[in-house]
C-alpha cells in the first residue's frame, strides 16, 4: 500500500499538511517528553529510493531528500560475487559476499555473518528477524509493504517499510531510527530483502 506521508521527505505531525487535514487525529506533545500512544499518529518518516538500476538493485543508486545521492550499490566490481553498499564518500557500508551461503557485513554494526542468519527466517516463514544495535527487531508483511518493527514487550513500533514501485524500491525510515543509526542496517537489509537471489 502506498504511504502518502513518503512524499516529499521530512514529514512530521506538525507540518502544515498534517493541521489541516479534514481527519484531524490528537498530536503528540510538541515538547515530546511523555510517550505518545495512539492508533491514529504517522512517526516522522524519511524516504529514501534505490534508483538507476543497472540491470538490478544489485547495481543501484540510494537517492535521498532533496535528491541527494547517500549510497551507490555496486556487485562484481571490482571483486566477483561480491556487492558493496558504499556511501556519499565513496567508503564502503556494508559488503555481502555471494557464496553458497550468502555472507554479511555492515561496518560498525553487524560483524560478518551469513545472511540467513542475520535475516532469519521465522518458523512458518511470516516474517525474519534481524539484530543490530544490540536490539531485536521483525521484518513483515503488511498488504503491499514489508515493515521493521520493534520487537518485545508492548505495542509493535514501525521503524521503517519498504515497498516496491516502477523501476525502483522505497525505504521508508523513522527519523528516530535513523538517529539510532539503523541507516545503513536498514539499507543492507532492504537490498538483501528485495534483490531476488536466494539468502537462506
């Protein structure tokens, strides 16, 4: 399903869009001390879109607010059966090695382990699972989008969705999630999550 609130990048509850809306749902405090919990309130979304693909996601650009280039996807070069996610400067994010059991690595928050693993396949096969930053966290479906949410006690958070359009792939992230970090995570995921080879 598409997220209307993916339009235009930094969206957040206070905008002028958001007051006027003809459904008007209670806000948070602005001051944002107290926990806000609500079936109706959207979390402030950044969206990303891999783009260019050359023929696939495996040979992309990661395009960003205002339309700015935040990674380059590049596979086979220059090391055969090799991908690596490398950012704005050009220095390496994450690397996946494509071997029989597909490995990876994204640089400073998750060490080098097999892909199945790290996105593990939940028994009955309804969603994977996936650490980083020492935090446990659900990749699932939902209608036409795969969101990250939280994972533990309480209601589910949702981090970040990505959903598959003409030509490119969205990644949708929580400012907050990226504060965490979860950037890079999220986009090595998506890549691992959408590029149609195997990974378990």
């Amino acid at each position: 399903m598409f997220n209307p609130y993916a339009q235009g990048g930094w969206q957040n509850s206070r905008s002028p869009n958001a007051t006027s809306s003809r459904n008007t749902i209670p806000q948070p405090s602005v001051y944002g001390a107290v926990p806000f919990i609500a079936s109706g309130p959207t979390p402030m979304f950044v969206s990303f879109r891999f783009t260019s693909f050359s023929p696939s996601i495996l040979n992309s650009t990661v395009m960003g607010p205002h339309g700015k280039t935040y990674f380059h996807i590049t596979t086979d070069v220059p090391t055969p059966g090799v991908t690596v996610i490398s950012n704005s400067n050009n220095q390496p994010t994450a690397i996946i090695e494509w071997l029989r059991n597909p490995m990876v690595e994204v640089r400073g928050f998750v060490h080098k382990q097999q892909a199945s693993e790290w996105l593990a396949l939940a028994q009955g096969k309804r969603y994977r699972t996936m650490t980083a930053k020492n935090k446990t966290f659900v990749w699932a479906p939902d209608e036409d989008s795969i969101c990250l949410y939280s994972s533990g006690v309480g209601a589910p958070e949702t981090h970040a969705r990505l959903t598959r359009e003409d030509g490119a792939v969205a990644l949708e992230i929580t400012s907050e999630a990226i504060q965490l970090g979860l950037l890079d995570v999220c986009v090595a995921a998506a890549l691992l999550l959408q590029c149609g080879r195997k990974i378990d």
